[in-house]
C-alpha cells in the first residue's frame, strides 16, 4: 500500500516510537524508509531571513552521526532506509522532504502537549497534519518503548562525551 515512507526524528523518546513503528509499517509494505532529522539554523535567523545562512556545522555533523548510529541500531537488515538531514524549520522541512522524497506516508512521533504549553511551544506534528499532501500517523511513546529510547540516548550521549 505504501511505497516510500519518511519518518522524520528529533532524538526524543516519541521520535524513536514512530521510527520503530514506520520500520514495522516498511517491513509489511516493502517499502524504503527515510529517515529524516532537521537541524538548527543560526540563532536568530528564520527561513524569511534575506540572506541563507549555514546551520551550525557541528549541530549539523553531530546530529548526522546520531542518526546514522539510531538507524543502523534499530532498524532491520532487511529493510531499505536512507538517512537524511536538512537545516530550517523541523515541520518545514519534513513537509518539503516528504513532497521531495515522493513519501506517500509519513510517520512522526508527538509530545501530546495541550493547553499553554502547546501554545507556547507550538507542534510540529500538528503543523505536518495540517499541511500534508500524504497520510501523516502520530505515535506516542510507550513505557516501555520510552525506557528503550532512554537507554540509547544515554549511551549516544556517553559516545558524544567521550
């Protein structure tokens, strides 16, 4: 049913549920993944900026190596990914990969924030629902899906320190 699914991750614990939900969802359809982070653009600047500006270039290099090592770690041989970073806006860009990328699925993790800090911080899943031309499916982390994530974010976290 699907052909091409892109699952965008920001390292969170819920990032991590949707990625192991889309590599469940790839599996069944045969489909290749790609998996997507977006990187920080320079503080103070937004996409409307006159000028482009470079992201960070070690936020860009230290959260390509993070996703490289999520991938290999959580998803199977036998299914077919790419990984992918962009700078800019998270739902901007996983809205312009997913029209690049030809995805016909999208699947992203959500915080599940509501009232004031909703307001206040914004959502990119709902921001990417609204605005998608393909299906967009939102998972929220399970407890023991969120130990797991813990544990791999700790370990990366020791791997960047060391």
């Amino acid at each position: 049913m699907f052909r091409k699914i892109l699952c965008p991750i920001d390292f969170g614990e819920q990032s991590l549920a949707a990625l192991d939900f889309a590599c469940k969802i790839a599996l069944q359809n045969e489909a290749p993944l790609v998996v997507l982070t977006v990187a920080p653009l320079m503080t103070g600047v937004t996409e409307m900026s006159p000028v482009p500006l470079d992201p960070y270039p070690y936020a860009e290099k230290t959260a390509s190596d993070r996703l490289v090592k999520i991938a290999r770690e959580r998803i199977e041989g036998n299914i077919r990914y790419e990984t992918l970073i962009v700078a800019g806006d998270p739902a901007t860009g996983v809205l312009n990969v997913a029209r690049r990328a030809g995805a016909d699925l999208i699947v992203m993790g959500t915080h599940g924030r509501t009232g004031v800090k909703h307001l206040v911080l914004g959502s990119v899943a709902e921001r990417v629902v609204r605005e998608s031309p393909v299906p967009v499916l939102t998972v929220h982390a399970k407890p023991e899906i969120k130990n797991r994530a813990d544990k791999v974010r700790r370990s990366a976290a020791k791997n960047a320190a060391s």
